[in-house]
C-alpha cells in the first residue's frame, strides 16, 4: 500500500526499509519512561491521562506517586473520588475532571469488565473519558492491539519526511500505510519518539541519528517547515487554576460559604465585583456539571461531591 487517491509515498521510498531502519533505531536507545516497561492496561491507561496536558519527564512523578497510593484498577475504582481529584490537582496534572473520568472508567472495568481491561480501541472507547486516541495507546502498547497512531508529532514526521500534505485523511491512511501488520506496540512507541526527540519543531536529525535521514524530503531541501501546532492556553490565571484551587480549599477546608471560599481561591475576590459571585457561580457550575462539587444555590454553600 503505497498511494491513496490524493497523495502517495515517493516512488524511491521502500516502506520495508524505512520501517526497519525506525524499529532499530528506536530499540537501539530511546527514553526509559516507566511505561514503556509494562504491559498492564491501568498502568498504561493512567500515564496516557496524564500526559495529555503535561510534559512527559514531569508525569513521570506524579505517575510512580500515584501507583503506589492505587496499584491496582480494583483500588482506584474504590478510591474517594475528592482524593483523587485532588491528587489530581496536588500534582498540576490539567482539567480536574479527567481525574474524576479515570476514576468512573476504573470503576467501569471493575464492574462492567469484571477487573480485565477490554482490548481493541473500540471497545476501551467504551470507559468513561476515553477517547480514540487514549483507546489507540491503550490499545497498542497494553495488547499490541492498536491501530496506527496520528498525533502532532506523527504528523510533523509524515509531513517533513515524505512531503505529505497537511491533510489530516492523508495522514491517517499515511501513518496507516507504514505501520507494519501487528507491530502497534512498537511501532507507534518508535514513531512518537522520532517526533519527540529528533523531528521537534526545531530539528535534530544528525544529533538524534534520526534514521530517515536518507529518504527524508526536509532534510535533502533543508526546509523543516511544519503545519501548525496548537499552543496550550497559559495556566497561570486561568478558569482551570481556579477550579483547581476551588477543590483544593474544600478539600482542606470542607463545605464553605461562596464568599469565603471565593476569598480562599482570589485574593482579588469582591463578592460584588468584576470577580465576584457571578465569577465563582460561573466556575462552580462547571465543577457540578463535571460531578465534582454539591452547590446549594439558597443557602451559598459548596462542598466535594462525595
């Protein structure tokens, strides 16, 4: 498989050799994150919730911190969601409520799965929060199981080595086409860490020994342009810090009044003001709607939904 309708591998591409050469590159060295070294789907399935808003060399922590206080699927799933959470928010980890959906998929696999993770990417599509990327990984590197992976570094390989046009169904058949049959694990492991370590925004083909080198369009023209990436918003005075310092003062402090609680996230809070009480009632009806606050609207009070 060599071409689609609109576009094909260049004529001199031997998609034999290029897998090859990528599979030996990668085996040959590439970073030791913890979980690449398992093959258990909870501890796979935790790390890829966790990178999805935080470099990689950070999760690393927050991934060994949180298998040792749930190290099984069976402890998550009857864990107190608030500890959870708030694990969640301790750690930086991004939107509270993907800690709230890992925690009900947990429990979808306990009680719906019978403790076994389901094992191709449609029916892990099935757990609480799940998309198909996640369901992909998990997937690939759990059961060897996946399909080909496409995100923004696979992309930005694709393009710059072969000239693919920045055409997400040219990708996709792309990326398709050089995954060898049955190798998933390996395969996408290999070709997220070429995106990763040598295709970067900023190239390092001959410092990474990439080894497209030789069939590489970028490389022969020297052109390392790229499509576009999307910049993740600033944390710092976001709504997602304050939902997160929301769940942290009722962690530590319990059900609170909304105007001392808005004083606890805000030191700018003025119940009447630009962020006041329109502003927190805004914040919290996210958190209720995400499940993880209890808003009594007549009397001003908010706790953790338990």
């Amino acid at each position: 498989m060599t071409e689609s309708d609109d576009w094909s591998f260049p004529a001199d591409v031997s998609l034999e050799a290029v897998q090859r050469d990528l599979i030996e590159w990668y085996e040959a060295d590439h970073r030791q994150f913890p979980w690449r070294e398992t093959d258990d789907a909870y501890a796979i399935l935790v790390s890829e919730v966790m990178s999805q808003q935080t470099q990689l060399e950070r999760v690393e922590a927050a991934w060994h911190d949180f298998l040792d206080e749930w190290p099984t699927v069976e402890a998550l799933a009857t864990a107190d969601r608030a500890d959870v959470v708030g694990f969640w928010t301790d750690h930086s980890l991004g939107y509270n409520n993907r800690a709230k959906y890992l925690h009900e998929a947990a429990q979808q696999v306990v009680t719906e799965y019978d403790g076994a993770f389901p094992e191709s990417p449609g029916e892990l599509q099935e757990l609480m929060g799940v998309g198909p990327y996640t369901a992909n990984a998990v997937a690939s590197f759990a059961f060897n199981n996946g399909d080909a992976v496409v995100d923004t570094n696979v992309k930005r390989v694709l393009y710059r080595a072969f000239d693919a046009p920045d055409d997400d169904s040219v990708f996709e058949w792309a990326a398709s086409a050089l995954m060898p049959a049955g190798e998933s694990r390996v395969w996408n492991n290999a070709i997220m860490e070429l995106g990763g370590v040598a295709c970067e925004k900023t190239p390092k083909c001959d410092e990474a020994g990439c080894p497209w080198r030789a069939v590489c369009h970028a490389y022969e023209t020297n052109d390392f342009t790229a499509p576009d990436v999307p910049t993740q918003p600033s944390f710092e005075g976001s709504r997602r810090q304050f939902r997160g310092r929301i769940v942290s003062a009722l962690r530590e402090h319990g059900e609170l009044e909304f105007d001392t609680l808005g004083h606890r996230v805000r030191v700018d809070y003025s119940a009447n003001g630009e962020y006041g009480r329109e502003w927190l009632r805004g914040l919290l009806s996210d958190l209720a709607d995400d499940g993880l606050v209890s808003v009594d609207d007549e009397a001003e009070r908010v706790d953790l939904q338990r």
